[in-house]
C-alpha cells in the first residue's frame, strides 16, 4: 500500500505540485537554506532546497546536460572551467567526462548540499573526488570577483534567484564574469521558465544585460519535467564562439541521455512567443 504522505512545491501564487512520498531520508536548516531530501513514487530520491525542487534522481540528466555539454561543445578547447553552484554535483559530473577538460572548479555556499547528496543522490554526485575536480565552499560571487582571465567556460548553476542566489542574477556579477573569463571565454546560465510572466520578465532582463557586455548572446530551451511548466531557459554568452555554427560531426556526447548533436542546434529553436518577447529587448 502506497504512503499517504506528500511533499509539495508553491512554484507560483496560483499553481502548487505535489509528489508522493515513499521516504523522508532528511531535513535540515542549514547556514543558508532549509534542506530536504526524499524518496517519491514517480521520481526517485529527490534535494528541496527552501521548500523548491531542485533535482530528482530520475529525470536530472536532462537539466544537468544542457547546461553543460552545450557551451562545452561551442568552445573548442574548455581546459579550465568552472561552476557556481551546483552542489548536487551533477554539473561537474558531466563537465569532468569532456576530454579536453583539465581542471574544474565547483564553488558552493553551502557545505551541506555537497554532503546531502554525496550521501543520499550519489549517482548525482560521484565527481566530487575526481582528479579533475576542485571544490570549493565559498561565496561564488567574491571567487568571481577575485579572478582575471581565468576561465575557458564559467557555469552559472544557481537555484531560483531568491536567497543565496539572488546576486547571481545581477549585471554586476555578470560583467565579473566576462573579466574572469578568458578572452574566447563563454558563460551559461540557468534562466528560469519563458511561460511564467515573473521569469519572463527576469530572462528578459538577463538577456538585455548580457547584450551589454558580451559580443554574442543566445537562448536556448530544454524539457525538465520537475521544473516549473517544464519548460526551462538557458542563456549562453560568448566572447567568440557561436554555438550554432558548431560542426555536428565534431560534437562530443560521452554517455549522454539527452543530449547530442541534433539536440545542440535544436535547442535554439525558440517557440514564436519566445521570440517575440526576445525581440522587445532587441529594440531597449
């Protein structure tokens, strides 16, 4: 007989979803954040951070993949790269797999999330102890801050921006990453939900604000279904390289489960209502 216990999500004032619950394995508040961790019915083991899922052991690949292996493809040789946020670790799980990288670096806020999911979402984070690897327990903003030409490819993996997050949105912490990059350097971020007026409005002005400081700025779109509508954002912004002009037969895919290299072109295929809202910033 299945359990009657649900845990639920406000992802907006008018829309809640719930998940069956098979287990609590843990809860916490920490320095930062309220932490939890469960096992449902439909998505396996799954991290809440503040009460808003952040990943599930079922479907996190896709998510995990394209805000990955997309800029890894574009930039021809990511050696250093590096991720803000991204304590689940599945980021640097898949950044690690690129042969021509040499080192990655995770910066995380909160120690926690690295020790909840080394333990309890350990196919998510099993790269934390890989050579490649160096993570570090920071405020990811000040690392930026501190670093100069540093970086092939900077990784944004943020929550939503509230909290700990919050500046990660900001202009100021992007022109901090166009300095830390190196000069063909690339950034990507996670953007939130196009479908959601409040997330419009925020991708919106992340595109506007990266348009002021990168020579080449994209959005592309991928399905994950435990996020918001499903429907997620991403915006990438290059110093040199474009993604659409990536040779197909030169895309590297290591044991992916989501993307390839139909996938990398595809995914900037915006919906009309997308494109239409991209195009009023075009004209600020």
């Amino acid at each position: 007989m299945k359990s009657d216990l649900w845990i639920t999500e406000q992802q907006t004032e008018d829309l809640l979803i719930s998940f069956r619950v098979k287990e609590k394995l843990h809860e916490e508040k920490t320095d930062f954040q309220h932490l939890s961790l469960v096992d449902t019915y439909t998505y396996g083991r799954m991290l809440f951070l503040d009460h808003c899922v952040m990943t599930s052991i079922k479907e996190e690949f896709v998510y995990h993949e394209m805000i990955t292996w997309v800029a890894l493809n574009t930039h021809p040789c990511p050696q250093n790269v590096l991720i803000i946020g991204g304590g689940d670790g599945g980021a640097l799980r898949e950044v690690v797999k690129h042969p021509r990288v040499k080192s990655a670096t995770l910066v995380e806020i909160d120690e926690r999330v690295i020790i909840n999911s080394q333990k309890y979402l350990p196919e998510i984070g099993s790269a934390f102890e890989h050579p490649k690897a160096k993570v570090l327990i920071a405020d990811g903003i000040k690392h930026v801050q501190e670093r100069q030409n540093e970086y092939n490819l900077i990784i944004i993996d943020s929550t939503d921006p509230i909290g700990p997050a919050e500046g990660l949105f900001s202009a100021d912490f992007y022109h901090a990453v166009y300095q830390a990059l190196r000069e063909d350097g690339i950034m990507v971020a996670q953007t939130e939900s196009p479908f959601l007026p409040k997330d419009r409005k925020l991708i919106k002005r992340i595109q506007a604000d990266l348009r002021k400081i990168y020579s080449l700025v994209r959005l592309y779109l991928a399905y994950v279904p435990i996020y918001p509508t499903g429907m997620w954002s991403f915006s990438l912004a290059s110093k040199k390289y474009d993604p659409l002009k990536v040779n197909k037969q030169e895309i590297i895919a290591p044991a992916t489960r989501y993307y390839n290299s139909a996938i990398h072109h595809a995914a900037f295929v915006l919906p009309s209502f997308v494109q239409e809202f991209l195009q009023e910033v075009e004209k600020c």
